[in-house]
C-alpha cells in the first residue's frame, strides 16, 4: 500500500482505474439510498405521515391535561419487558417519547393513567375517564381518586 | 434559514479551541483544520447546553443569543490568531481524481441525507432513547433531570448526553423538529470522512486519502448515520483521537498540543456513550505504558497531564449528569456474580462470541474489511503512532468481547441488536490507521513539516 502514494508518472492508468472505481461505488450508493426513499414514500402513500408522527399527533391532545402531573399509569394489551411483543413494546416507547417529559410506568400504580387500545383492561375502582382523544382513537386517560 | 448560523457557531468554538491546543504552528491542511474544529466545536457545544440547562437556564433563544455572543467574543480575542498550513503538496491527485473523490463524497452525503429522510424520527433506538433523552433538555419546564431516572430501562437513562444536548441545543435555536436530528447524522458523515481523509492526506498518502472517505463510509455505515444514534458521532471522536495522536508520535512534532486536543476529544468520546468511557481508561491507559517506557520522566508526565487536562470537560460533565442522574446500567445491575463467573468460563458462550465478530465482521464491511486487516500484516513505513491506535482498538475489542461474556441479557439477542454498531464505533479509526501506517510522510511528494 506504501505505493499507493501519487506520483505524477503514475498518474494515467491508476489514477483513472481509481477515479472510476469511486465513481461507480458512489453511484451504487446512490441508487441504493433513492430505492429506500422510494420505499417508504410508496409506504407513506397509504398514509398521511410517518407512523411515529402519526402516533405521536393522536397523543398530542392528551399533553395539556397531563401537564401538571410528573408521571402516569399505562395500560395495553401486553406490558414492556424484553419478551414482549415487539408491537406493544414499540407502543409504550412511542408513548414516552411522544408524552416527554412526562414518565411513563407500566401499569396502574398512578393518580392517573393513560389507556391505549385496552378496553376491558381491569383499572383501580373509582377511576374517572378526564379526556378522551378528539380523534377517538381508543385513547383514554382516567385519573384515579387519591381516598377511592 | 436560522439554522444556519446554528451550524456554523460550533465552528468558531472549534477554531479556538484547536488554536489554544496546538497554536498557529504547522497545521497540515485546511480540510482537517476545518473538520478537527467542527468536531471540537460540536463537542465544545453539547458542554455548554448541558452546562446552561443543568444551571436553569431555559431551552430558548436566550441560548442561541448567550452563545453566539460567546463566539463572537472568543473570536475578538483571537482576531489576530490564524493557522498556518503546510506548503501546498507538489503533485496533486489529478483533476479526475479530485472530482471523483468530491463526487464520491458529496454522493454520500446524498445518501446520508436520502436515508435519513426516510426515517424522519431514526430507528427504534434513535427515537427511544437519544431523541427521548433530548425531548428532556428540551421541553422540562424546571429542572430537567427531575424524574429522569424514573425512565423505563429500556430507554437508558445511564447513556451520556452528548447527542442528546447538541439535538436539544439545535431546538433551542430552531424549534423542536425531525430535522436537526437529520442534520446532525449529516455532519457526523461529513465529519467521519474529512478526519479520515485529512489525517491519510497528511500521512502522505494522496491517492488513498480520495479513497479512504468511501472505505470508512461502507454502507452499514451510511445506514448507521441515517438512523441517528451515537455510535458513529463516537465513532468520529474516537477517530479523531487516535489520529491525533498517531501522527503526533510519528512526526515528533506540536506533541503537547496533539495530546491536550486528543484528550479533549477522548473526553468528548466519553460523554456520548458507555463505550466512549471505556474508549478513555483505555486510551489513557496505554499512554501511561508508551510514554513512560518510550520517553520517561517529566517530558512523559507532561504529556499525560496534557491529555488528562484536555478531557477535562468531558470528565466533569459526565460526572455531573452521573450525580445528577444515580441510574446503573443495565448490564452492571442486572449481573449477579455467581451466573458472571458461570458466563465468563462457559466455551461454548465464547466460541458463539467469536463467531459472532468473525461473521459480522465480514458481513459488516462487505469483504473489504478483510482486505483492510490484511494492510495491518504488510510491513508498514510509519509504524509507531498506529502501533498505540492498534493497541487501542485491539483492548476495546477485547472489552466488546468481555461485555458480551458477562451481558445478562440472551445472548443471541445481544449480539443481533448491538455488534454491528460497535464494529462501527471502531471501524474508521482500524481502516484510517491502516493507511497512515502505508503512508509516505517523507517522500518527496509530501511536505516535510507536514503536520
């Protein structure tokens, strides 16, 4: 590799054999990032947004009433842990993230308590449905009374 | 358009901190001064949104103001300070060359940038935990750590917070969006592969050096950075370092300002992720032993307190976010010693370990990883400052193995989800040390003092 240095005798033949070789890996590289674009605005066509976006903006109308509180509740189908199923697993990532800084505990051990897509799922008795999503998505956040 | 000015006031930082560190003497070229300062600046940044945060300050323009004010001082006060750079090189790569080598470049960048906008919000752990993490700096309305340590463990709480606090100071300039996490995946490629083709050009190395930015960005690579986690930002610090300090050891020359720069980097390095840490102790270690068995005496305890001296900043504000933030990691906590023991003398645990870095590692840099190990067994003609960079690597690599010995976790799991992004923490500083030990700093086409 030492010879690899440039020297201009050398210039012709290495020079262009290298200068083609960056050319045609750059191009290959290209056309394999355009197919990944491609990609998902084919995916995004079925929808308005990404599906993070999407699911943070069916969140979003909860953030006000949950504003004076530290952490809540969460209650799904399913809780985090390592064996989960990668859905719901996803599902409660994305509902920290979207609801920052706002933490998150799996759940009802909490004055209040967010419900995604859980209906029938068992809550404290007392617990009192506060907001509901505007889109009416299955997303609920009940406040549990301090003295039930 | 005021993300703009969001980008480039890293920039001056970066200039005055790479002048105060190695003065205005013999810089090797434009190209790697611009890329060492916007490293340094980047990382000079996150420093001072973590700092403005921690103290009250609020996630607004109030910072985008206080800091460009800064900026701007710092530069008044070295107004008459500028590099100055090696005579240009006699032979230049030829004109096809160059413009392969830019239009290589520039094409992945594209990619980069192509990718990311497929992912507006980066993969799973890009979301869940660096942008989470920044959501914190960003939105608390009091104290940002408050509550923080309560995150669900999958989110990391323990990580640094480097990315977090460049992402959030970038919102604080412009407002939370997708799209200061895409720029800042941009600039970690530009900044992977200016550093690798700065420090192979100033190993004399021409031609390689046109080469070296697609060796470093193989695919795995650019799909990395699209995904916006920290691995290659460390990766750029860590490449930085080592580049530093092997050219510094092999060209005898602005030594002190080489090891007090490669600190500040090193200690940048370790406060974007855990590995980063370890990057630290390790590198730190093995400067003890070649500075104390190659130089000795106070020349050698002056080096080393020049290298602790310049990760200074990266020391305390991971101390602070540790005391600010008292969370284990997850595979410290999780470990109970007798299953450890068990784990560490378990060989069938060790052999699917080494299988595991011997098939991703092939897979990993499409083949031409292998050509690249093969570089390190040719015999090289500036062998000593890459002989500690390989040491580096080769001890951090012994470290992934270890962690993956005592993980906790299943381990099939462990090694799916996390080698790949280690092989890319180390692979551009193991491919860009591979040429500067080929390189031909004193051949007649490369400047004498160069670097």
């Amino acid at each position: 590799m030492a010879r690899l240095a440039y020297s201009p005798n050398q210039q012709p033949v290495r020079a262009r054999i290298a200068a083609s070789l960056i050319a045609a890996v750059s191009f290959l590289s290209l056309i394999y990032s355009f197919g990944s674009l491609r990609q998902t605005i084919i995916i995004s066509d079925s929808s308005p947004a990404d599906s993070i976006s999407v699911f943070e903006n069916r969140l979003r109308p909860l953030q006000a009433d949950l504003a004076p509180f530290q952490s809540a509740g969460f209650v799904e189908p399913g809780r985090p842990s390592r064996t989960a199923d990668p859905t719901d697993l996803a599902r409660f990532l994305l509902s920290q993230y979207a609801l920052a800084p706002l933490i998150i505990v799996p759940g009802t051990d909490a004055t209040v308590i967010i419900e995604i897509g859980a209906d029938g799922a068992p809550l404290p008795p007392g617990s009192v449905l506060i907001a509901e999503n505007r889109f009416g998505d299955r997303v609920y956040l009940r406040e549990v009374p301090a003295n039930p | 358009m005021i993300l703009l000015p969001a980008v480039v006031v890293p920039f001056i930082f970066g200039h005055v901190l790479i002048l105060t560190f190695m003065g205005t003497d013999r810089h090797p070229s434009k190209g790697l001064y611009l890329t060492l300062a916007g490293v340094a600046g980047y990382g000079s940044v996150s420093f001072l949104y973590f700092a403005w945060r921690s103290f009250g300050g609020t996630a607004s323009w109030h910072y985008a103001a206080a800091e460009t004010l800064l900026a701007f001082s710092l530069l008044f006060l070295y107004r008459k300070r500028f590099p100055e750079f090696c005579s240009p090189a006699k032979a230049k790569p030829s004109s096809p060359m160059r413009f392969a080598a830019w239009g290589g470049a520039i094409s992945i960048i594209l990619s980069v940038a192509l990718l990311a906008a497929a992912l507006p919000h980066g993969t799973l752990d890009a979301w869940a935990i660096w942008n989470l993490h920044a959501r914190f700096l960003h939105r608390a309305t009091g104290l940002w750590w408050e509550g923080y340590a309560e995150l669900h463990p999958l989110t990391h709480p323990d990580y640094p917070l480097l990315l977090p606090s460049l992402i959030a100071r970038f919102w604080a300039w412009s407002g939370e969006s997708p799209v200061a996490p895409g720029l800042a995946c941009v600039l970690t490629a530009g900044a992977l592969m200016g550093l690798a083709a700065g420090f192979v050009q100033a190993a004399g190395s021409r031609l390689a050096a046109c080469f070296i930015p697609l060796v470093v960005m193989v695919p795995p690579m650019s799909m990395q950075a699209a995904a916006r986690i920290a691995d290659l930002p460390l990766a750029a610090y860590m490449l930085g370092t080592l580049g530093l300090l092997s050219t510094a050891i092999s060209t005898r020359e602005n030594q002190n300002g080489a090891f007090a720069a490669s600190g500040f980097l090193a200690g940048c390095a370790a406060w974007t992720k855990n590995e980063g840490n370890m990057f630290l102790v390790v590198t730190a270690s093995a400067l003890v032993i070649f500075l104390f068995r190659d130089i000795g005496g106070k020349r050698a305890f002056r080096r080393l307190a020049l290298f602790v001296a310049g990760a200074v900043p990266g020391i305390a504000a991971l101390a602070a976010f540790r005391l600010l933030v008292p969370v284990g990691n997850d595979l410290v906590s999780a470990a109970t010693n007798a299953r450890t023991v068990s784990q560490i003398f378990d060989l069938d645990r060790q052999i699917q370990i080494f299988s595991a870095f011997i098939s991703e590692w092939t897979r990993f840099g499409w083949g031409i990883s292998w050509i690249v190990v093969l570089l390190w067994f040719i015999r090289p003609s500036e062998p000593r400052g890459t002989n500690l960079a390989i040491w580096i690597i080769l001890v951090m690599l012994a470290g992934y193995f270890a962690a993956y010995l005592v993980s906790p976790h299943d381990l099939s799991w462990h090694l799916g989800t996390s080698l790949s992004r280690l092989f890319c923490q180390i692979w551009p500083s193991f491919a860009v040390m591979a040429f500067i030990r080929h390189g031909r700093r004193t051949d007649s086409t490369a400047s004498p003092d160069m670097l």
